[in-house]
C-alpha cells in the first residue's frame, strides 16, 4: 500500500471518529438537557393552539417530527419563519414562541433534526443541513407565497448559515450564536486539546462573508454560553447586509424560554415586512 493510501486511510477514519464524537456528544448532551427539562417542568404539553398541526416531513430516508403553526390572520400569511432549534431542546421547547409569532402574524415551523425527539435517523452534521433544508421546501409548499425567514438558534445558528446560500429565503436572524462550532465548543469549557476531535463545521463567521442574504443577529448581554462579542464578529463578518441587537438582561436561552414580547419585538418589526427595510445598522433594545 502506497504512502498516500496510508494518508487517505487515516484520514477516512479521523473524519469517522469527528462524525462518531458529533454525533454521540451532540445527541447525548441533548437528551440530558432535554430530561432535565421535563423533570423542572420547562417543556409543557400542547396546549390545542389554534393553527397548531404535529407533521411529519421527509428528510433522506427518514421522517422529521415537527410542529407547523399558521399565523392567527389569515391574511397576514406572507410572513413565516423556519426554526433552527439549538442543543438539549425539542420542538415543544419553541410552543410558547411560536404562539407569539403567531399571535403577530406570522406563521412558523419547528423541526426535530434526525435522530432527535421522534425523528428518524442518526444525527451527523450534514443531516442537520439536509433536514432544514427538507424543513424549508416543506414550508414553502404549505405557504408558496409567504416570504420564508430563517431563524438559527444555538447549535442551530450554525445550521442555518450553513444552508442559507441553498434556499430562497429572504433573511436569516441568528440568535445566541457561536462563529463556528469548535469556538462553541471551547467556550462551553471542552479543552483545547480535545477540541480537535469536534468536526471543523458550521463555520458561521467565515460563511456570512459571503453570504448575500440580510441577516439579523440578536444576541443576549447575559449569555453565559457564547460571549457577546462572539455576536459582534457575525455581525462585522456579515457586513452591509447586517443589523445587530444585543439584547440587555437576556440570557442563553431567554428568547424562547421566557417569551418576553420586549425582546422579539425588533426582531418582529424586522420579519414582517421582510424587504427593503432591511439594511446595515444596530439596534440597541
């Protein structure tokens, strides 16, 4: 065997080990989070929202649990949002959001990624992509009108830069997020050293360079995950394409955890409508 089938060989198994850490740390770290949260409480059962339906949408060779809730004025159906869920949540961790957004006049979905919650499959990072890209074109079939936002949040930032070049969407807001997945990983206190066994994805700070879609990144003064600066530098990457919100007094997980109309309210206004308004500048809430 020649040298560089050696190299290749090496590499074929590094690439399998990054993908087996992905997605055993990912997944696991996800579970518990997700336990921890039934046993406090934090995620309540459905409530019989109206506009509420439980889907299922194709995504390779599985199926994707789902939650599709359409806006409460019917003729308010040409805003709708994609979520991007982050680590440790599931769909029912978003209930309460999407209400809100509903309430407002704007329709949304929420995905379980392959292998999380209900979903079929094993979760890898490409999965991720392909399912929120599934996500999207299942949306736009349910609403072909409406202007299609994508909202990336957490883990699920970096999903949505990935893949916001592959679909016509008309924004992207990104929320609590990390300028890529091994700084993420780094600053949740995996060390160094080990850091090199997390795949080198969702490189979100290098994407938005050239990315050309608005984006709109909103960021908690409170994080105690990914430091707001981290928010700072999606923003300088995204350019004349970016608006900015730091958010005072907003934790990791506030946006969706505690559903405080003050800190959507930007982020509302900046949806719907979704065009010419959108342009370089930063919003202090």
């Amino acid at each position: 065997m020649t040298v560089g089938a050696n190299a290749g060989m090496r590499r074929s198994l590094w690439a399998s080990v990054q993908r087996g850490v992905f997605s055993a740390g990912v997944r696991g770290v996800g579970s518990a989070l997700v336990l921890r949260d039934r046993w406090l409480g934090r995620i309540k059962p459905a409530r019989g929202l109206e506009g509420s339906e439980r889907v299922w949408i194709v995504s390779g060779q599985g199926r994707l649990d789902a939650v599709w809730v359409r806006a409460a004025e019917a003729k308010k159906m040409r805003a709708a949002v994609l979520i991007c869920h982050g680590i440790g949540e599931v769909v029912e961790h978003w209930a309460c959001a999407q209400e809100l957004l509903a309430q407002s006049g704007v329709s949304s979905l929420v995905f379980n990624y392959s292998g999380c919650g209900r979903s079929d499959g094993r979760l890898s990072a490409e999965g991720c992509e392909r399912d929120a890209e599934a996500a999207f074109w299942w949306l736009r079939n349910r609403l072909p009108e409406a202007e299609v936002t994508l909202l990336g949040f957490s883990l699920g930032s970096g999903v949505a830069a990935a893949v916001a070049a592959r679909i016509p969407v008309s924004g992207m807001v990104l929320c609590e997020a990390y300028t890529s997945f091994r700084n993420a990983m780094g600053s949740v206190g995996v060390p160094g050293w080990a850091c090199g066994a997390v795949p080198d994805v969702w490189q979100s700070e290098q994407t938005l360079r050239t990315c050309n879609v608005p984006v709109l990144v909103v960021h908690g003064e409170q994080d105690g995950l990914f430091p707001v600066s981290m928010g700072e530098r999606l923003a300088q990457a995204a350019g004349d394409r970016v608006e900015l919100l730091v958010v005072p007094g907003m934790g990791h997980s506030d946006l969706h955890a505690k559903v405080r109309p003050g800190d959507w309210r930007a982020i509302l206004e900046w949806i719907d409508p979704p065009s010419d308004r959108r342009g370089k500048s930063e919003i202090k809430a």
